[in-house]
C-alpha cells in the first residue's frame, strides 16, 4: 500500500475562488480498506441521525460542540469579498 499524507492547504489571505472548491483533489494510488470503512461509518451514521450526527462528529474530530450550522446572516455580511457567491454556489 502506498503512503498516504493528508495535506493542507492554507487559504488565509488568498482571493476567494469557487471554482478551486470544486477542482478535484489528488486521488491516492491505493484503497485503504480503514480509511473507507470510517467514511462508509460517517456517511451511515448521518443518514440515520442527521444534524445530530453532524454536532456529533464535528465534536469528535473537531473538538467543539455546535448548536447551528447555519452562518447568521449579519456575519456573512460582514464576510470581506463575494463570500455569499461561494457559500450558497
């Protein structure tokens, strides 16, 4: 099996591009069997239980509990740019 490496990319003070959001990422040379049984789990879990998953979830791999997920709409008004043309693409 080939290494795999997650990898980030910093968009901090970068122009806002939609269309970067949506260029595919690189594809790994192998199927971890791990990897694709964890997804198949959250993809499973989300369907049976929803924004209940999700609160779940974003606090297992985010450390933080979320009460909403919607971005009020005085906070995407103060978003600098055309943030609103990305966030509702």
């Amino acid at each position: 099996m080939a290494d795999l490496m997650l990898t980030r990319t910093d968009l901090r003070n970068r122009p806002v591009d939609a269309g970067a959001f949506r260029a595919p990422a690189g594809r790994s040379r192998g199927e971890d069997a791990g990897a694709l049984a964890a997804v198949r789990e959250i993809i499973a879990a989300v369907r049976a239980r929803g924004d209940e998953a999700l609160r779940d979830l974003t606090e297992r791999f985010d450390g933080c509990r979320i009460d909403r997920f919607r971005v009020p709409d005085e906070e995407l008004d103060a978003a600098p740019g055309d943030m609103k043309s990305v966030v509702f693409v």
